[in-house]
C-alpha cells in the first residue's frame, strides 16, 4: 500500500536543516513524489526506533534529486563524479621544488612549501589543463597534503593518475612528493533522467516499511551548504541541471 503523506511548510522548515543557507526558495517549492524503492536504508533514511513513530522510516532533508523520466517519480540524483587525487610532501623539507605530470605534460618546479593556488597555477599552465579544469584544496605543503580535483573538461572522466618528482627538495630527512587517487572520476551512474539535477528534498518525511512512494517538496531554487547535504554532494559534479533549476551554493 503506498503511503502519501500530505506536507505544509513554515519558516519552520530551517530547523534540523544544517544544509539550508536561506529561507529563499522553501515558500516556492514544487510537490513531488518519491520512487522511494531507489532509496537505500542507512543512506537515504533510517528506521524509526521510538514508540510514537511506530516504526516508520525517516527520509532524510537535503537529499539531492533527480526525476526519473519513464515514471515521473523522483529518486536520489545520480550524476557524474570528479576525480579527487591527494598529493602529499613527506620527509620535511625546508626548501627545494617539486613537479607533477599529467597525461605526459609535467609542471614548472612547485615550491617546497606551496600553496593551494601554486599548485593550482602550476597545473593550469599545462597545455592539457585550462583555467577551471582544476579546483585545488588544502595545504600548504610540506605538512598539509593538497588535494586536486579535475573538473571542467575532465568532470566525469576517470583521468590517468599524476606522477610526481621530488628530486628537486632539500633539506629534512629522505623528502619524497607522492600522488594518490582519492575518488575515482566516472561519467553519471545512471541514464533514466536522475543524471539531471531536479533540486533537493526540502522537509524529512515519514513512510512505512513496504511503501513505494511518498510525497514530498523539491527545493528548486534557493541556498545550500553542498558540504552539509546528509548524502556526499559535490556541485562541481553536476553536469545537467532541469530547467528552472536555480541553486547557489555556499
């Protein structure tokens, strides 16, 4: 038996919503319904284990959604990912350079002690790599690694990994510069229409076990922390949005 649950909003629906960033948006939300058979226990919900819900299942706020175009029901999106790869300086140096190649193309030396913004602008001088087809995180270097995550051009794809030199450091004890792949990039996980972004699921909503669908409301424009989703959300993945579709993210 299906189990549609009627929903109301209020400038209530901030609360218990870390992912929210503003009010904008929760008064103009569309009514959906969830393909809630797409939804995995533990990910997507949990079960209820206090008396007054009876057992019933919690759908989790701030899911991103995609709308499945042979059913028009909603699921959980399904987009592509980037590749994240992690390089690290160990040994402390105290001065010197390294270098990173990729797919054949190595960089000018990069500081022993670099920025997230050197290694970005070492990367992006490449012939293979143009401004926005990195974003670069972390650091500085030698005692916090730098973590590299290919987009633009490259999102969705599974690119080779960096190689990295670190003849050119000095100074500490055996200094070293390794690469690492963190997350594997690869193309959306599905082609039944979840691969576009739809918006996020405004309110937490309660089912039954059993149940195949639930009602809902679909944030389509507004302001999220992308890192406070309950599920890992990276906007820098999404390729595809639906039409309307207008989300900043913080």
């Amino acid at each position: 038996m299906n189990d549609f649950q009627p929903l109301s909003y209020t400038d209530s629906v901030t609360a218990d919503r870390p992912w929210l960033a503003s009010l904008v948006g929760v008064q103009d939300t569309n009514t959906i319904t969830l393909d809630l058979t797409k939804f995995a226990s533990g990910v997507h919900y949990t079960a209820a284990t206090t008396p007054w819900m009876q057992g019933r299942n919690v759908m989790k706020s701030g899911i991103p959604l995609g709308k499945i175009s042979a059913s028009g029901l909603y699921a959980p999106y399904a987009g592509p990912t980037s590749e994240v790869q992690t390089v690290t300086v160990t040994g402390s140096p105290t001065g010197g350079t390294y270098t990173l190649t990729f797919s054949g193309q190595t960089t000018s030396g990069i500081p022993y002690n670099a920025t997230a913004a050197q290694v970005k602008t070492a990367l992006e001088a490449l012939s293979n790599v143009n401004p926005g087809d990195v974003t670069v995180t972390g650091g500085p270097h030698p005692g916090t690694p730098i973590v590299v995550t290919f987009v633009g051009q490259y999102l969705g794809d599974d690119v080779g990994q960096m190689t990295a030199s670190g003849a050119g450091l000095t100074g500490g004890t055996s200094p070293a510069v390794t690469v690492a792949t963190t997350t594997a990039g690869g193309a959306a996980t599905a082609s039944d229409g979840t691969e576009t972004l739809a918006g996020f699921l405004v309110d937490g909503i309660f089912f039954n076990p059993g149940s195949t669908k639930a009602a809902g409301a679909l944030l389509w424009h507004g302001e999220i922390f992308a890192d406070k989703c309950p599920v890992p959300f990276d906007p820098t993945d999404v390729a595809a949005t639906a039409p309307g579709v207008n989300i900043h993210y913080r």
